[in-house]
C-alpha cells in the first residue's frame, strides 16, 4: 500500500518536471513567447511593437507552438506577464493566456513583469532596482536582493515618480544595478540622485530593458514544481494604478 | 469545413459595458446567452468609463464563457468556429474579448470570425424571428447609434439616414442626468414618462421633414433650457414630452425609409428599441402600412453575443474565417 502511494507521488513529481509550460508576455512594449519544457527553451519568438499586441500575439503563439514540435494539448501550465505596464497591451496577453489555460484546462501562472525583469539579471551581490516606464512621467518599480541565492523582492511594487524610486535605492545605500525600460529612460534623472551617494551603482543595457517569456517560463517552471498555480478564472492583472476616473472620483470626495 | 445549420458558434462580445458569451447553433437557434452587466460599476460617473469596462471584462471573462458553454450543453470541444465583436466600440474593452475569443479558437483548432457590432444587432431582431422577408428597415437606436438601415439579404444592406449629432439613447442619457434620473438614461425615462403628460411641452422634431438623418443634440437643449426657464415643471412632464419628441422624429423618418426602400419587413434594434413609447408607436405605423413588424426581445435589444455568434454565422456561410491577424476596429462602420 505504502509502496503505491510512493510510486503514485514519484510519478506526478516525474511529470511536473517535464511539465511544458506555455509562456506569454505583452505587457510592455514587447510581445514574446516561450515554450519550455522545465530544462530547455524548446522555442521561443519576440519582438518589438508599439501597439499591436493583439494583432500579432495569436499567430506567435502558433508559430512557436509549431516550432517546438509540441500539440496545445502536451500544454501542461501557462505562464502570463501580468504587468505592471501598459494596461491595452498587457490585457492582450492576460486574456490570451486565461482562455487559453480554460480551454485546455491546465493552471495558470502570473509573474509580475519585476520579477521578470529581476530573475533576468541572474546572481548578484547588488541590490536590483526593477524600473517599468509607467509614462506620465512615472514609474513601476520595486527592489530586489540574491539572498543566499534566491532572488527576493524587498519592497512592495509600487507607482510613483522615478525620484521616489532613487530616493528608496539611496535609503538602502547599496551598490545597485538598475535595470528596465524605466530605468533607461530616466537614466539622467536616477544619476542625479544616487550619483555620489551610492558606492557604485549601474544601468542593465537596452538589451534587457524588457521583460521576456523566456525568462517567464523560467520562473513559471520554479513555481510549477512547488505547484504555487491558480485557476484561469481567479488570475488577475497588477496594475499598482487606479483608473484614472477613480482617482478624480476619490480626489474629488475627499475634498 | 462545410458550414450549415448544424455549424455550433461561440460568440464573444465586450464592445462597450457588457461581458457577453453565447452559443448559437445555425445562426438563430440560441442555445444560451450569458451577460455579466458592469452598470452599477460606471453608474458613479454618469457614463461608460473605458478603462473600468476594460478591468472587468478581463475579470469577467472567463467565467461568462464558462456559464455560456456549460448552460448551452454543448461541449468546448463541439464548438465549430468563435466569433468576437472586432468593432466599433472601446479599443481596450473590444481587445479583451477579441484576444480571448482567437485564443479560443487557436486552441480549438477552429475558425475566428470578427464581426461588426452594428451588423450584429440587424440580426439581434431576426434570432426571434427568422424568416423574414427582404426588403427590411432596421432601425437601430442605442447609446451610440441611430440609424436606418436598408436590409435587402443577409450580408447586404446600406444605411440610408442617421443621427447627424448625438444618438437616441444618448439624448436619453444626457437628459436622464440632467433631471437627476440616474444613469441608463433610457429606462429612467421611460418609467417616469408613463406618470406623465406627452403633450404638456411642445419640444422641437429638428429636421423633421428633410431626408432621412435626425438630429437629437439640439432637442437636448430645448429640454434643459426648458427647465431653466420653468424650474417648478413636473419631471414627469418633461420626461413624457421629451420621449414623446424622440419617438415621433424616430416613427416619422421609420415610415419615409421603409416607404422608400419598399420595405416588407422593419424591425428595431439596440438599446433605445426596448422603449416602450418606441414599440408601440412603430406597432401602430407598421399596421397601418401593411409591414411586418419585428420586435426582438428586451435582451436581444440590449447588448449581447448571441448576435454577435449569429451575425457571424451569416459572415462565415458567406465570407469564410477572419484572419487571426485581426485586432480591434474601434472605429469600425456599417458598410
Ligand atoms: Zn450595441
């Protein structure tokens, strides 16, 4: 009896890590997808658009899919970007990945794009400060440390104005790599803060200045294994910002 | 894949304030019809906030599909194509079903069909009544739109008069407010009006007599200056006499079209189609003039997706799949 059990256990362990994962990221001025299989990338497509999230998003999904030799129904869990970032596109990918995981009836995967953007780095001693271009002259952004090798986040995502976000980094006094579109952008406005104030501080390059689904389908397949996973209908987007017709609102009651 | 009447459609509809999903099996035969209403969500800020819509929709979503499939017996597997509202409407709140909607598809291995709102609710008035005989009026009136459509088949038709400003519901909207009534206009009105006397203000019919376009923007405000002026009117005076404006300018230009195009059959659609003053007016015209009126359902007025899985039933027979390229066309019109 005991014996079953174990070979039951052994056998659903088994399949998780071979568990290939479908991974989906739109939230920022990148669409990209990944399919991986928990050891390798088994294909993978990005690229660069402004605002056509939907119009490409369905067909990268097939071609990749094609790609990687895999039918949807080999489709064990799919990962989704869910934000912060832009609210349209990152909508794109969430809807995607939610009807999807329905259809096929396997979990889902939220990351945060700061999480994505943060385990992208790899192992560092610096303090990683996460910085999503929220436009309006705003930021997304949170910190994060390699603390005995595992990434952690130590403050809470967060919106706020790119001085704000230096301002936390210099509270910390750590060397920090600053990495993101938001970090790129407001390269010259974080310098004149930590400049002289922080031992050292960098800036990630262009390269990896958004969030990807293979990086997604990296920390998807971590989270997989300990089966930290929703249902499709229960995943919600972070979006760390009211819209604005409810901050009026609020703005307007309070006074 | 041959298409027919056996051909099983999910239809998906987030255009504007309602998260929508219903199976239809040859382009009228309903098999279910889930709305998830966001009204009392946008009801605070007197009209449709996008980005709100756009939250709830996503939040909505998969549910409403899921009460859509499991209600209408039909297995996820035996759906044939799925069929989404590309336009017009709110770009954010259209993407969300649009990227579900071909997600679904893809998965399914199925057909996606993009259809045009507007087309969809000429089609909400035959889901009760099919066969109809062409020539048809559509007089489609909602938040909106206001417009005469000439339907000579399925597939083929042209508008022939609209709204030159605001549309109909949208007139209703704007006075609704403006009296305090609360926000759908529509409704609002229609119940105050029934307690209150039609003629006792005689408001403006713009346009009255020239072509086929109304005009509604400038009867909004002969009813606000109206109540400036008067300040102690009966509200339900104002709303019954109103209406009744909105109505006659509507009955009026309904005969001219239908008179011209040498209709068999005028049916209503949209939101302002469910008015009562509405309906029983056109029952009268349609009488007296020997057409057969269509009156589609409260719920087939309002938006919904069992017209969108209908018009694209008629789409997919006649054109074939959308290509899954499409996004949203949020400014998509009647052609
Ligand atoms: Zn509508």
């Amino acid at each position: 009896m005991g014996n079953a059990v174990g070979q039951i256990a052994c056998v659903a362990f088994e399949l998780v890590s071979i568990m290939i994962i479908l991974s989906i990221d739109t939230a920022t001025d990148g669409v990209s997808v990944a399919i991986a299989d928990g050891t390798r990338v088994l294909a993978s497509s990005e690229m660069r658009s402004e605002k056509q999230h939907a119009e490409v998003l369905t067909t990268m999904i097939d071609f990749v899919r094609k790609q990687a030799g895999v039918s949807f129904g080999d489709v064990g869990a799919v990962a989704v970007d869910i934000g912060p970032g832009l609210f349209t596109g990152m909508r794109v990918g969430i809807a995607s990945a939610k009807a999807i995981a329905q259809v096929l009836d396997v979990p889902i995967i939220g990351a945060t794009s700061l999480d994505i953007l943060a385990t992208a780095v790899g192992e560092t001693d610096d303090v990683i400060a996460c910085v999503i271009d929220a436009r309006r002259g705003e930021v997304y952004w949170s910190l994060y440390r390699c603390i005995d090798g595992k990434l952690r986040q130590v403050t809470a995502p967060q919106a706020s104005t790119v001085e704000e976000c230096a301002l936390q980094t210099i509270d910390r006094g750590q060397s920090t790599l600053f990495v993101g579109n938001g970090a790129l952008r407001y390269r010259n406005e974080i310098e004149l803060v930590v400049a002289g104030v922080l031992p050292r501080f960098d800036f990630a390059d262009e390269m990896a200045a958004l969030p990807t689904a293979v990086v997604l389908a990296q920390i998807a397949h971590e989270r997989a294994l300990r089966q930290e996973w929703q249902e499709a209908d229960t995943l919600v987007p972070e979006y760390l910002r009211l819209p604005d017709a409810e901050i009026n609102w609020a703005t307007r009651s309070a006074s | 894949m041959l298409f027919s009447e056996s051909t099983v459609i999910l239809g998906i509809e987030t255009s504007c304030d309602e998260t929508a999903a219903a199976v239809v099996m040859g382009g009228n035969d309903v098999l279910s019809s889930v709305v998830a209403t966001q009204i009392d969500l946008h009801a605070r800020y007197g009209g449709v906030v996008p980005e709100i819509a756009s939250r709830a929709h996503v939040e909505a979503m998969n549910v409403v599909i899921r009460q859509a499939i499991s209600q209408s017996g039909v297995p996820i597997e035996r759906i044939d194509a799925v069929a989404a509202t590309v336009g017009p409407g709110l770009i954010g709140a259209l993407l969300v079903g649009v990227a579900a909607a071909k997600s679904v598809a893809l998965v399914l291995d199925k057909p996606f069909i993009g259809v045009n709102h507007l087309e969809a609710h000429l089609y909400a008035a035959l889901l009760d009544d099919p066969h109809v005989e062409f020539p048809m009026l559509v007089v489609l009136v909602s938040g909106g739109n206001t417009l005469f459509v000439e339907m000579r088949g399925h597939g083929d038709f042209s508008v022939i008069g609209q709204t030159i400003d605001d549309a109909a519901g949208e007139a209703f909207d704007k006075v609704a407010r403006f009296l305090d009534l609360g926000h759908p206009g529509g409704p609002a009105i229609d119940r105050i009006a029934l307690t209150g006397n039609p003629n006792a203000i005689d408001f403006p019919r713009a346009m009255l007599h020239d072509g086929l376009d109304v005009s509604f923007s400038g009867l909004k405000t002969s009813v606000i200056n109206y109540v400036r002026k008067n300040p102690t009117v009966s509200t339900a005076d104002v709303a019954a006499s109103f209406q009744y404006a909105v109505v006659d300018v509507l009955a009026a230009k309904a005969r001219k079209a239908a008179q011209q195009i040498g209709a068999k059959t005028v049916a209503l659609g949209g939101g302002v189609a469910a008015n009562s003053l509405l309906r029983s007016t056109m029952t009268t015209v349609c009488a007296e003039s020997g057409w057969r009126l269509v009156l589609p359902s409260m719920s087939m007025c309002t938006d919904n997706a069992a017209m969108i899985a209908s018009a694209g039933w008629y789409r997919l027979v006649a054109d074939g799949p959308s290509s899954m390229d499409m996004g949203a066309m949020p400014n998509l019109k009647l052609t």
